[in-house]
C-alpha cells in the first residue's frame, strides 16, 4: 500500500509540475511574441522591414523556446531515471570542456578565467547533462557577474563521513540579494528585472543537481560564488 501511495504521490507531483510549466512558458513567450508582432506590423505600415531587429526577435525566442525545451527534458529525467543507475564519468574533464568553451568569450569580454580542478572527480551520471550543468554556471558568471571568474572544483566529507564533490563558481561581482534566497533558482526568475536573458539558466543547474542527487546554492557573502555539492562514486570512471 504504501508503495502505491508513493507512486500517486509522485504522479501528482509531475502532473502539478507539468501544468505550472505550461502555464509559465505560455507567460514569458506572451512577451516575445508581442514584441515579434509589433516590429512586423510596423514594418507593413512602413514598407520596409528592419531585418536587424527581426533577426534579434527570432534569435530570442528560439533561445528561449531551446531552454524551455531543455528544462522539460531534465525535469522528465529526473522524474523518470535512477541516478545510481547511471555510469561513472569524471565530472573534472567536463569541467574542463565547459572552461575551454567559455575561454574566448571571456578573453573577448576582457575577463579572465581561472580554473583549479583535480584530475580525477568521479560521480555518477549524464555526461551531457553536468557538462551543461557547468556551462550555465559559466555562462551565468560571465553575462550576469563581473571580474575574474574562478571554477573551482574538490572533494569534501558530508554527513555520515560520506564522500562529496564539489563545484564552485565565483566572481567578483555582488551576487544574488540575500532576500530572494533560494528562489533565484525558480524558473523565469531573474536577480534583477533588467537582467539580459530569460532566468532559465539557474533553473535549468538546480535540475541537474537535484537529478543527480546533489544540491546547488548561492554562498553568503563576498564574491559571489555559486556551488554544486553531488554525491561521489565508489567505482573507477568508466567515460
């Protein structure tokens, strides 16, 4: 009995998931699509089309529309899989991967990147997955912070001598005001209303940890500094 009361509960929980989702992207396309409408509507009464802003339009909505997308897919991931049942990667050479991605767009940003990551980090789970895990943090870091940027990862001990690994991003800007605490992670939320982007990116890095049994906060204090905490694998790295 008690199995099946755990299995509605969790079908309840994806169904209540699911319709908030819905409703949530039919709100924040509502605003791209308007902005879309107008540029093309006044573009009919000129004459003339700006191609300039039309592409800019359509280049926003399909980056939202992928990030919907891709959030979908992880929460229907973490519904439906079995983290223990995934293979043993070494989330250091993802780290490393994401870091190389996002070199030429700091150097173009003026920014610079440190990284500090052992050789070997072994946990369980989606290659694809924590690789974007870390490039949102990244990416989050480069558009939304300031300063040099630090990717740090390590190993650390948890509750019941447990064995954790650890990602941390940080830069030097002022980071998330305390008052939103963990709702910085909500979907569509941004730390400040003029912030560029669609606040998906946090969204879509509190999925994969959570997919991967671990947890992911902001820091108190200066720098800002985000961090990713996911349980370690006993076996060897297999990918």
């Amino acid at each position: 009995m008690g199995a099946i009361n755990g299995a509605l509960d969790r079908l309840t929980e994806a169904y209540q998931a699911e319709q908030r989702f819905v409703a949530d992207a039919a709100h924040e396309l509502r605003t791209p699509l308007a902005v879309l409408s107008l540029h093309l509507q006044r573009a009919k009464l000129g004459g003339t089309l700006d191609w300039g802003t039309i592409d800019h339009d359509v280049e926003q909505l399909n980056k939202l529309v992928g990030q919907l997308l891709d959030l979908a897919r992880k929460e229907h991931a973490r519904q439906t899989k079995v983290a223990s049942a995934r293979p043993v990667i070494n989330l250091s050479r993802l780290a490393r991967e994401a870091a190389a991605a996002v070199f030429p767009l700091a150097d173009q940003a003026g920014r610079s990147l440190d990284v500090d990551l052992p050789d070997n980090l072994a946990v369980r789970g989606s290659s694809e997955d924590l690789y974007d895990m870390i490039r949102n943090l990244l990416d989050n870091a480069l558009i939304h912070g300031r300063g040099e940027i630090r990717l740090v990862a390590g190993v650390e001990i948890g509750v019941g001598n447990e064995r954790l690994a650890y990602i941390s991003v940080s830069d030097e800007g002022a980071g998330v005001p305390e008052a939103l605490g963990d709702t910085v992670f909500d979907r569509f939320r941004k730390g400040s209303p003029d912030s560029i982007g669609h606040g998906l990116g946090l969204a879509i890095v509190r999925e994969i940890a959570r997919g991967h049994d671990g947890n992911v906060a902001f820091e108190s204090g200066k720098p800002c500094q985000i961090r990713v905490v996911l349980p370690m694998a006993n076996e060897a790295i297999q990918a």
